[in-house]
C-alpha cells in the first residue's frame, strides 16, 4: 500500500537582489525507503522548474531569472510506486529590484572629424541589459574635453542606471601649403598664395578665418635657384582644427643680359668706327643685366667676323670680354658678339659694323730717266678706300748709287675721299771725278793728254809689230811714257761727272706708310 511522503522546502534566500541565484531545496521522508522520482518547483501555477530526487530523496533547482517582486513558491511531488503525490506547504520569496554596477572607463583621445562608435561606447554591466549613449554613435564632437553618457536597463527591470565617461577630442590637423612659384631672375617676386587641406566632416575654406605668412629670402638680385615660401602661422584659426604648415618653393629661371659690342679704336664722328687695315682693334663686349644689384654674368664671349670666327674671351666681373685682332679684312666688317650664358643667363648675340680702311698707291709715270743736268720727277697718288684718313709718310729705296729722292710733301692727310698726289723727285749727287766744273786740269789740257796718250798706244802698236826694232833707251822712253799716259787716259775716260754708269735701268721702289699700314708702287729709273 502506497504511503504518503512528507514534502520540505527551503531558499537559500527568501530575499535576494533581481539577477542574483536563488536556489530552492525539496526534501521527501516517508516510513520506509527513501521517495524516488520527479519534484517539480512552482511558483503559484507557475512551474518554474524541475528535478529528479537523488538516493536521500533530495533534489535542488536555481535560477536568477526571478524577476522583481513576491513569490509563493512550492515544490510538488508526483509520486513513486511507493509513495503518493505530495506538496509541499508554501514558501514565500522576495526578488529585490537590482542595483546593478556599470563600469566604463575614459575613451582614449580620438581627433576631429572621427565619429563616435563602439570603440569609444563600450560600457559595462555586472547584470544583463541594454545600453543607450549620448550622444549616439556616429556622433562627430567638437574639440576639447567632452562628455558621453549612457542609460542602462537592466533586463526585465523598468528600473535603470546611468553613467558617464569623459572623452578628449583633439583637433584635427589642416596642411597649409604654400603654392610653388617661377620667375625670370631680375624680375620681382609675385603675390605668393597657399591653399588649406584636410577638412573632415564636411567642413570647407568657411571654417578657417585669417590667412598665413607667406615670405621668402629671394630678392630681385637673387641668383638663378630654388628658394624656399615659408608658411607661417599669421592669423589663421579654426574651432576644431590646428595646422600643419608647409613651405612651398619659388624657381628663379635664367633671365637675359644684353650685350653691346664695339671697337677700339673707332672714329669719333662716325657711329661706325673706321680702322685703318693691319691695325689693332680691340673688340670690347659688355653683358649688362638690367639691374646692377643682379648676380655679375660669367662665361665667355665669342667674337666672329660674318661667318668668321675670331675669336673669344673671357667675361670679366664687371661683365666686359675684350679680344684684340689685326686680321679683319679693308671694307665694310660685320661684328658679332655672341654671349654663351651662364646659370643666371641666357645667351645673347649683338653686332656692329667696323669699317676697315686702306688705300691705293700709284706712281705715274711709272719709267722716268735721269740725267746729269735733269732730275726725275713722279706723280705718286694717293686714292683712300673705306674712308682712310691718316697721316701717311713716304721713302723710296733701291736707289742707284749718289741718287737721292724727295718728296712734296713730305706727308700727307687724305681726306677719306678723294686722291692726294706727292710729287717725288729723283736726283743726281756730283763726285769727286774730273768734272770740268769742279777742280782740275782745264779742257784743253786733258784733250792734250787724251791725244798724246792715244800717239803713245800708236807707237808701241808699231814698235811691238816692227819686233821692237828701235833702240832700247827709245823703247824704255816710250813705253814709260806710254804707260804714264795711259794711265792718265784711262783714268780720264773711266770717270763720269757722276758716281753712276750711264745706260743703267733701276727698279725704285715707293712706299707710303701709316703705322703699320704701308704700300709700295715701283719706279722704272733709267740712267743717261
């Protein structure tokens, strides 16, 4: 016969915290073995869960998903082969509203413009529920200390708590950067401008006031080169932003030196200068840039005549390149100095013309003859080319022996333009012979002399074909005599009144010289 058990029940807290564990003890004795089976555990009509009874008829059941507020709890048996369905009489049993811990600590630092998310709303509860943050994730904050704050419903609890955090928002970073910039040297610097980068959050240029600095080192005089724009701060602000400034670079490219190029020395009326053919001239080149504060141009300046190259020279530091030159030609001469350029300058050509003069010798008649008692008298003419004008000078040369020559005048300044004629004269110098107008025997005399000398060369003609035939005193007499005479006759018929051979032809040359400029026209001297 079934007996019927007798159902315990005990909490291990008839007052506990919403969330907490409770767990909830049924205890079967009967008059025999102990009860087996099932125990279901009810609050009021409601089971709240079930156990199987052990060997000691003893069973437990926890849960923590109590809600808040009073609870008749029973723990009932269903029975055994041995024992009845039992109850057990009622427990009563209070769930306390929560009070549950949040824990949330300070988001690291993030900068403006970075949305709030999870990573900055991540608080903590020690019992389950749901969390709501302000400002909501996906909020951009402002800069500067700001605080989150967050409402926590615990579950199945209209009861809450709230917390906060504190969050630091740094500002974000703007580049300012200097625009780049290029000039031609010499010229002066342009306005310089900038523009601003790394706006967030829609931001635009309306969220920035004020402006930069922007400056530079180079001058109007600076060297061809790269030159740093500084960025400085100047007034600029904005709310949310600091900056990060960046220099940007002004390229100064070559700029051009003119040249001027002339010639030394030059004819002070003319714009063209005239030199005289062979003559130095000094070919001068100036490379002047356009301000004297600009860098000194260096490099070399080549000199041509048209097509020629002449030569180069060097620029010096105060930008002048000379190079002398005998070798131009008589005529009108193109000058072209062309400038190399530098690092600061480009090349530059500039050109002159440079009128090389000369002149024509003529000598007319070009044969003349020369007597003893007539002088020879040649018309030289001087005819100038290209405008020649300098004073020239004459000689002659290879004149026969005891002449000498003259000139009217004896220099002369051609005019540029026409001829000028110098009269050249030709003369015999007398000698110390048997001149009949100088000391000596008279005319008589020496015709004597001629004709004894020529009856003297008869006789011994005659003595010498007769095989010398006369005595020898007579023959000794005669051919002293005859020898004296001879002599005489010899001496008297070699002598000239003049130190020259009469029937000779000279070639006599003329020449006009200024300074190293010099021509020669040549005279046909017969003597007579």
């Amino acid at each position: 016969m079934q007996a019927t058990p007798v159902v315990s029940l005990t909490s291990s807290a008839l007052t506990a915290p919403w969330g907490t564990s409770v767990t909830f003890t049924a205890k079967l004795t009967g008059g025999g073995a102990p009860p087996s089976g099932i125990v279901a555990f009810r609050d009021g009509g409601l089971q709240l869960g079930i156990g199987t009874l052990n060997s000691s008829g003893i069973v437990e059941f926890s849960t923590n998903a109590l809600d808040a507020g009073t609870y008749s709890i029973t723990a009932a048996y269903g029975g055994d082969s041995n024992y009845l369905p039992a109850t057990s009489s009622t427990l009563a049993m209070v769930v306390n509203k929560a009070a549950p811990t949040i824990t949330w600590s300070n988001p690291s630092a993030i900068s403006y413009g970075t949305a709030l998310s999870a990573k900055q709303l991540n608080a903590t509860a020690s019992v389950p529920g749901t969390f709501v943050y302000s400002p909501a994730a996906g909020t951009v904050l402002g800069t500067g200390s700001q605080t989150l704050s967050v409402t926590f419903t615990p579950a199945g609890s209209t009861d809450h708590r709230t917390a906060t955090a504190t969050i630091l928002v740094n500002p974000a970073m703007l580049t300012v950067t200097a625009n780049n910039y290029s000039r031609v040297l010499e010229t002066a610097n342009p306005t310089f401008n900038y523009i601003i980068t790394g706006f967030v959050n829609g931001d635009t240029q309306s969220a920035v006031s004020g402006s930069p600095v922007l400056s530079t080192s180079a001058t109007i005089s600076s060297a061809v080169g790269s030159y740093p724009i500084t960025a400085g701060l100047g007034t600029l602000t904005a709310s949310n932003y600091t900056f990060a400034l960046v220099a940007g670079t002004l390229s100064i490219t070559q700029g051009t030196a003119p040249i001027s190029v002339s010639a030394n020395p030059t004819t002070p009326t003319s714009t063209n200068p005239t030199v005289s053919l062979g003559a130095n001239v000094t070919l001068t080149a100036i490379v002047s840039p356009a301000s004297g504060s600009a860098p000194a141009p260096t490099g070399s300046v080549t000199f041509s005549d048209g097509a020629t190259v002449l030569g180069a020279a060097s620029v010096s530091a105060s930008g002048v390149a000379s190079f002398i030159t005998n070798s131009l030609a008589a005529g009108s001469n193109t000058i072209t100095a062309v400038y190399g350029g530098d690092k600061n300058y480009h090349a530059s050509t500039s050109s002159a013309t440079l009128t090389i003069s000369d002149f024509q010798l003529r000598a007319m008649p070009d044969s003349v003859v020369l007597t003893p008692t007539q002088q020879a008298t040649v018309q030289v003419t001087v005819t100038p080319e290209s405008g020649f004008n300098q004073t020239l000078t004459f000689t002659c040369s290879t004149l026969p022996a005891d002449t000498s020559c003259s000139f009217a005048p004896p220099a002369i300044t051609p005019s540029g333009a026409s001829a000028s004629v110098v009269i050249l004269t030709i003369s015999a110098a007398q000698t110390a012979g048997l001149d009949q107008r100088r000391s000596g025997p008279p005319s008589l005399i020496f015709a004597a002399l001629q004709i004894s000398c020529c009856l003297g060369l008869f006789v011994l003609i005659f003595d010498f074909r007769r095989g010398g035939k006369t005595s020898p005193m007579t023959h000794k007499l005669l051919t002293a005599g005859d020898v004296s005479l001879l002599l005489i006759f010899v001496c008297s018929c070699g002598s000239t009144r003049y130190g020259f051979a009469p029937g000779a032809t000279t070639y006599v040359t003329v020449t006009a010289t200024s300074g190293t400029l010099s021509h020669t026209a040549t005279v046909k001297l017969r003597v007579e």
